[in-house]
C-alpha cells in the first residue's frame, strides 16, 4: 500500500513503505512494482524456481503468478500472497467440488494455505497444503486433510490424515496411526479423538478449531515418551 504525504511547503513527497503479506510475514517492498520472482526472494523463498506463489484476493481463488510477472503494489490495501514449494504442490489442482459453510470458506481464505475441497468416492476431503508442523520431527511442512461428514457442521470433523507420513526425530514410535489412499498418494492417518471432556460443540467448532486441535496433537506426541 502507498500514500503519498500531503504537500506541504519544504516537504519533499515520498511514498509510504509499500508492505506486503508473504504467508504469515510482512514486508516492506522496495519498489511498487515487483514480480513474483522477486516477492520470493524478498521473502527468502531461494532459489525461486522451486516455489509457486499466489495472490489471495478478497472474493475467489488465489491467482497463482508468474515468476517474471509483475504486480502493482501501490494499489490501496496490503497484497497478501501464499507460497508453496513446488514439491509440496503435487497434485494441487485448485479444485472446489463441493460446498462449505460460510465461516469455513472466510477461515479457508483467510488463512496462510492455499486448499482445496475434493470430493471422491463418495467422500468429502477438505486439504491443506503446506501445513506447519512443530520442529522434532523430519520435516517443517506436509499436507494434510480431514474428512466432511454428512451433517457437518452438526456432524463433527474427526482425525487428520498427512502426507508425507511423519516421523519424530528422535526415532521413537507414533502411536494409532495407520495408512490411507487418497487422491493418488498414501496418507497417514492419526487416529485421534475427542473426549466427554472435549465434545463437538455443534455452533461453535468448524475447521478453524479442528486444525487448532490438530496442531496441538502434533505438538503434544512429542511430549510423549
């Protein structure tokens, strides 16, 4: 975003900062114009070439951008864009086959991922790519998918599957997980519930809080023997 400062006599005008959005991170670009290239590499996404970059706009789908391609950054508001390395972008498609509810498709928007909604075999999968995992184990990043049951949002979400498999660094065991096929790729299945303590609260829980959970599982497995 840019705003020019007011006259004033003796005052030369410049522009504000152009700030931008990269995944969770603001930056200040130095130019108004910038292409995708440099965007990643502004955001210490090197070498370029082995990342994809989207544009997240108000209203629809992220607009993936070309390297070399440039943007207008002086346009009022802060760009926001979402990256994603290309060996994670397997099988990313940009599919919507099939409907969510209204907060779910804000929270969906408005996060750091790009996702798709994937309908197969009669299933409903909602994927995220390029999911945060907790340092300890082998890697930063996976994709990961929970299933839409029928009656969803009174129904409620259960598990979560990631890809690749997990594994913690110190080399001990992950309890309760098992595989699964899905979209063309092997899963790994976390067999974890809710509790009479933690039930599904229908009006309230939605994907926002059922990832917020997921995190926490990943979390609290390496606090595990």
């Amino acid at each position: 975003m840019a705003n020019d400062h007011d006259d004033q006599p003796g005052v030369i005008n410049v522009p504000d900062d152009f700030k931008v959005q990269i995944d969770k991170d603001f930056y200040e670009a130095p130019v108004p114009l910038m292409s995708g290239r440099e965007l990643l590499e502004l955001a210490g996404k090197k070498p370029a070439e082995r990342f994809a970059i989207y544009l997240k706009v108000q209203t629809g789908q992220p607009e993936r951008l070309d390297l070399d391609a440039k943007i207008d950054l002086a346009r009022p508001g802060i760009e926001r864009f979402v990256t994603l390395p290309l060996d994670q972008t397997e099988g990313f498609r940009d599919r919507r086959e099939f409907v969510l509810p209204q907060e779910d498709i804000e929270w969906l928007n408005g996060s750091p991922h790009c996702f798709e909604l994937v309908a197969e075999g009669g299933v409903l999968r909602v994927v995220l790519y390029d999911f945060p995992i907790p340092p300890g184990y082998q890697c930063r990043h996976a994709d990961v998918n929970v299933r839409i049951e029928s009656g969803y949002p009174d129904t409620q979400i259960d598990m979560v599957y990631v890809h690749p498999a997990l594994a913690r660094a110190d080399g001990k065991p992950i309890g309760a997980i098992s595989g699964d096929d899905f979209d063309g790729r092997q899963w790994q299945r976390w067999s974890r519930h809710r509790t009479g303590e933690n039930p599904w609260r229908p009006g309230v829980d939605n994907l926002a809080t059922h990832f917020g959970l997921v995190e926490h599982w990943f979390a609290n497995e390496l606090n595990k023997g």
